[in-house]
C-alpha cells in the first residue's frame, strides 16, 4: 500500500507543479498582451497627435493664404 500512496502522491504533485507552470506561463503570455496593448495604445495617442497639429498647420497656411476681403467704400 506505500507504494500505491507514494504513486499517488507523485501523480498530485506532477499535476500541481504542471498547473503551476501553465499558470505562469498564462502570467507571461497576459504581460505580453498588456504590453502590445499599451505599445499600441500609445502609438494612436502619437499619430492621432501629430494628425491634429498637421492639420492645425494646414489651416493656417490656408487662412493666411486667403485675400483680406475689403470692405465697399460708402459714398
């Protein structure tokens, strides 16, 4: 009977060090996922930044590239 407990015993602890290490391989696999996600998040913060002050500039010329418009003398 020792041998059959000892068996056991061996069984549970392979299954507990197995479940242990796919939930830390889930941990890594989750932090990679996070960080992809913050890497990405920032990025659209940059672009959508750099499109709103290129279109700010855009503007500009375009304003400044308008004639004044003179008003009509009375008379």
């Amino acid at each position: 009977m020792t041998q059959d407990d000892s068996r056991s015993q061996d069984r549970a602890e392979t299954r507990a060090a197995k479940a242990a290490e796919r939930a830390d391989t889930a941990g890594q696999v989750w932090e990679e996922v996070r960080e992809k996600e913050a890497t990405r998040d920032d990025k659209i913060v940059r672009l959508k930044a750099e499109r709103l002050a290129r279109d700010a500039d855009e503007a500009a010329v375009k304003d400044a590239a308008k004639p004044a418009k003179l008003k009509p003398a009375r008379g």
